[in-house]
C-alpha cells in the first residue's frame, strides 16, 4: 500500500475484496469508515466518529493496536488477529491489517467468520470420524487408502504408518469372490454400493463386515476418492445365529413334546393291557414269551418318549437342594470306572459356594451322558477335567448370548482333548436323533436329553470345539442360596391289598380310559367314567356321597383337569385327586397350571403303578389340591 492512500480509494479496495476498512489519526481516534464497516459491525455512523479503538475492540486487544498506531513510522505494516466488537457487544473474528500514513493509519479487516467455521467444522468432523464406531477409510481412485479412523485401525489391527498405501484388496481374503471384488473395486465402482463381504485383519483373522462404498466425483463425474465405511457385524450374525437356534431347538422341543405326550398315552394302552395279560394264569410259556417281548419293547419305547419330554422341557422333575461339588465328587469314581484306565479324570472345584436346586438324577444323568460322550471322542485316551465355577452373569454376557438371565450361576465345565466338534455340526448336536457315530452305537438323544435337563432346571448349556484341540461344554445353573438338603429316603413299596370304594375316571382318550377302568374294575374298585370335563361334573353331582377319588387327565378339551376339580371343589370337597397326563412339569408349576403338590402319576404307566399310587394317596392326609 502507498505511503499516503487516500481513504475513499482504500475503502474502494475493501469493499472490492468483501473487506472492511476503518480510518484512525495517530492517537487511535475513529475518523472514518467504509460503508462494509457499519454494515458488519452494526454502528451508526455517530455512534463511532471520535470513538477510540477501545469502543470496537476489547481493552486487552486495543492496547497493542494502539502501540503500533503510536510508535510505528510511515509505511510500516502490521497484521492482528483480534475480534471486533459489534454494536450488540457480539464478536466478529477478523484479521486486522494496520498500515501507518504520514497523517492517519488505515486498518483493513477481512472478516474471517467462514474460516472459522470451517476451522470448527473441520475440527468437528475429524472427531466424528476418529471418534466414529465404524471403520472408515478414504481411497484414491485406484484403490490406494489415504486416510483411515481410528476404529478402522482398531478392527484391522494396524498401526496409522502401517495403514498408509495399503490396497482395498488387501482387506479380502485371499480367494475372495474376484467377480465381486471387480465389481466394486475402486476403479470400476460406478455409484453407491453396500453390501456383505468378508474382510481380513492383520493376524489373519477373518470376520463379517457391512461395507458401503460411496465415490465422491468431480464436475466431470470421474471419482476423486471414495469413502469406504465397513462395520463388523461378526457378534451381530453371531446373536442372529444364537437367535435361530434357539428358535428352532424351540420348535423342535414343542414338536418332541408333543409327539412324546401322543406315545405316552399309546405306550399306556400297550403297557397296561400286556400286564393284564401277563397276569392270565392260563398263558402257555410261548404265549407269555411273545408278550414279554411286547412289554420290553413297550417299556423301551417309553424310555425314549421320556427322553423326548426331557428335550422337550416336559419331564417331571422332583428339585431339591444340592451341592454341585459334592455331587461332582460323590460320582468322579463310578465315573473313572466308566471312562477307563486310558482316560485321566481330573477334579477341578473352585465353587466355594455351588449349591443349585435342581433334580439329582437328572443333573447325575446329565454329567454321566457328557462324560460318555467324551469317552467316546477319546479312543486312544486322553484327558477329561470336570470344573465348577461360581460366576455374576451381567448385561454384557446376556446380551451377547441369547437366552442368558442376570444373577449368579455355577457353572459346570466338562472337557476334553478328544477328536472334537466341526464348527458346521455344532449348531445339531443337541437336537433330537441327531449323531455323528456309527449305525447302533447310539439314538442320537444324549445331548438332547441333556439340553432339555438343563432348560427345564432353569440354565444355559454352551459347547466350544475345534477338530483336534478337544471339546468343553459350559453349563450355567442359578445358585440356590439355602442349606442343601439330606438324600430322601427311600419309600417302601406299597403292598397291593384289595380295597372296594368308588372312584370317578376321567379321560379323553377312549383306549386309556378303558384301560385305566378295567384296570381298576379288576382290583376291585367301582369305577365311573367321564370322556370330558362337563360329563364328569354330572356325575358327581348324582354320586358326590359315593366317590372317594377323582382319576383325572391335565389335558383334556373343554375344561382341563384343574378347572374340573376347581368346580367340583364347589359342590363339594371330600374327595381325593389324582392327575394323570403325558406332560409334566410343563403343566406342574412353571405354567401355573397345578400347584407342585398336586398328586400326579405321569403316562405311560401300568396297571400295578396306578394301583400303588392310588392306594398310596388313599393313606396319606393329603385331599384336593389343585
């Protein structure tokens, strides 16, 4: 700028450059102003002829201009960065440019309001970015990273130097689907693309991503760079995956229970009728062989159907208090003799406090069929470790794993360094008839069975295998926090003596109900039958003084077994019950439907056992519980 510029020309100049432009004597008062000044500033012009700098300048900022105005000489220039002060006493950043006249000075102010913002805007995104959850990265054109986050090198396992000038392909496998990749490298990407690829860490390591590559084209439509943003969807697929399963294990557990409560009732039929015929004392030896035959083949099909109702969480279970280490202990040496002199059994008990309420036959069965298992994956020996731990499950675990509950579990570890599971058949393993051994080595209910016991004891079960490093099965049961109970006695057998009373029978099913009628008839009670919940009502009403017992099914159409007794309870309640159905603890207690203490007698069941809990029932104090 000239030595002495005049002020209309200098004014010119700024408002040409979108600036400002303020005229000062040499002892800092305001003399003039562009027209730019007071529209930015919002001053009328009285309002600041003869002001000194302090009226548009904060003290600590107008002091040093000040300085300059006064000490500098002629044609010495100096730039501030001080804020002016606006009519509203708001802020207004700028760049003060001072230039020292022979008579004046002259300050041009460029308005650095857009700089500013676009300093904090830049500041903020680069935030965003760092501080983003997804893994984002910039490409050249072809395909070369320029700038990566910090989640990206997180997920990726790389170091910021590591990053600079790796290839997009890089982030694949090797083996990669190459059409896909060709269709969507940075060369040949065209528009927007998101979609589900496989990527590859530093260590090899490979995982689920949703990639979305986005090309930012210039006025010619040719990409400058692409935005690349991958999210690992790994533990997202992983809980969809626990999700399915356990929405399948649940629909086959409904489809095995219900099957299973089917048989039960035709188990009944089959097992009752061949011990009646047993019982004929006229039978040649080859007649009461055949028939032999029939009630082994019976009794066996009826312990598959409880296998089934296990897996199906429909089992009867009779919980009572106990100590998980005791147990572990009490069974590791029937356990060693099972396993072999091949096999080392190690005890591992850190649960100081390991008590459980849960069956101890079923919870013995279930440590007996994983052991057996693990036996079986060792042919050449190994080593089976039985652990117990007790652990706080918090929001963090049940959130990553499906079906899991907040509290304290003691947890279980059964493993082994067996040939171990394939990742594609550990989603089966515990489903019904499903088995990896040979033809007659095994009805593939073991683990199903397993899994059922552990649902219905209110846990969670959890295998890890990889082929060759050996198998561990995690079960997480809930700590019970009371004295564990003494082992029941064991009762003695009723002894069947024949006894003449009334008793009302009621069942849907006509060939158990006939059964069940003639079963007693030939005992000697007197029987009356009901196929449904209405007709038995009207019976008792015509023979309420006579009936001493209620033989009735859970499940029935029209009124259930419940809300029989519960209306005959208001005619009256001298009366014994006795439930009897194919489902179990499905119907007793979880579902509310009948009270824990509720006498039962679950299908398939043979004359002599309905006989001996009839006449059990018929001693004890107990009337209608419903």
């Amino acid at each position: 700028m000239p030595a002495q510029l005049p002020f209309d020309t200098a004014c010119l100049l700024a408002e040409a450059q979108g600036d400002l432009a303020l005229l000062l004597d040499h002892q800092g008062l305001i003399l003039d102003f562009s027209p730019s000044f007071l529209k930015a500033t919002g001053f009328q012009p009285v309002a600041l002829k003869g002001q000194l700098l302090h009226h548009i300048h904060l003290p600590n900022h107008a002091a040093p201009l000040l300085r300059f105005i006064q000490q500098s000489r002629p044609g010495q220039n100096e730039q501030f960065v001080y804020p002016l002060l606006q009519s509203d006493k708001k802020l207004l950043p700028v760049r003060a440019s001072l230039t020292r006249q022979e008579t004046n000075c002259i300050i041009i102010y460029r308005d650095l309001s857009d700089y500013h913002r676009l300093q904090v805007e830049n500041s903020l995104l680069s935030h965003a970015l760092r501080g983003s959850t997804e893994c984002i990265s910039v490409l050249d054109p072809s395909g070369v990273i320029l700038f990566v986050n910090d989640m990206f090198l997180s997920v990726y396992q790389l170091d910021r130097s590591r990053s600079q000038g790796i290839h997009f392909s890089e982030l694949f496998p090797e083996g990669f689907n190459p059409e896909l990749l060709q269709k969507i490298s940075p060369a040949g990407i065209e528009e927007l693309w998101r979609g589900e690829v496989m990527q590859k860490k530093l260590s090899g390591q490979l995982f689920s991503a949703l990639l979305t590559l986005n090309p930012i084209k210039d006025q010619d439509g040719r990409p400058v760079v692409i935005i690349a943003v991958a999210i690992d969807i790994s533990e997202r697929k992983q809980l969809e995956d626990q999700l399915r399963q356990s929405q399948k294990m649940e629909a086959i557990g409904q489809l095995a229970g219900g099957i299973a409560h089917d048989f039960n009732n035709l188990l009944t039929v089959i097992d009752g009728y061949t011990e009646l015929i047993l019982n004929n004392k006229k039978l040649t030896g080859s007649q009461r062989n055949y028939v032999g035959q029939i009630k082994n083949a019976s009794e066996r099909a009826g312990a598959m159907t409880k296998q089934l109702l296990a897996f199906g969480r429909r089992q009867l279970l009779q919980p009572r208090v106990l100590k998980m280490n005791r147990l572990v202990t009490d069974i590791s040496k029937m356990l060693q003799r099972l396993l072999g002199e091949k096999i080392e059994l190690s005890l591992r008990l850190k649960a100081k406090s390991s008590t459980i309420k849960a069956d101890l036959s079923q919870i013995e069965q279930v440590i007996m069929n994983l052991c057996i298992n693990a036996r079986d994956a060792m042919p050449d020996g190994g080593k089976l470790v039985i652990e117990t731990d007790r652990v706080h499950i918090d929001d963090d675990y049940v959130w990553r794993h499906e079906g899991s509950r907040l509290g304290d579990f003691v947890v279980l570890k059964i493993s082994d360094t067996g040939i171990g599971i394939p990742k594609n058949i550990q989603e089966r393993i515990f489903e019904p008839f499903f088995t990896t051994k040979g033809k007659n080595k095994g009805t593939g209910l073991g683990l199903a069975t397993v899994y059922g016991i552990i649902k219905q004891s209110g846990g969670n079960i959890w295998v890890y295998s990889e082929p060759g490093r050996g198998t561990s099965f995690k079960i997480y049961l809930p700590v019970f926090s009371v004295k564990a109970e003494p082992k029941p006695e064991l009762k003695h057998k009723v002894e069947l003596r024949p006894e003449r009373f009334k008793i009302l029978v009621v069942e849907d099913e006509m060939m158990v109900r006939e059964l069940v009628v003639e079963s007693l008839e030939n005992f000697g009670y007197i029987v009356l039958s009901a196929a449904n919940g209405e007709e038995a009502i009207r019976l008792y009403k015509n023979h309420k003084d006579e009936i001493e017992l209620i033989l009735t099914d859970v499940v029935m159409p029209g009124l259930s077994g419940k809300q029989l007794i519960e209306a005959i309870s208001k005619i009256s309640e001298d009366f014994r019950v006795l439930y009897m159905s194919g489902y179990t603890d499905d119907i007793i207690g979880s579902q509310g439907e009948l009270s824990p203490d509720a006498p039962f007698i679950e299908k398939p069941f043979s004359p002599t056992q309905l006989i001996e809990k009839i006449q059990s029932l018929m001693k004890s104090d107990t009337i209608a519980v419903i």
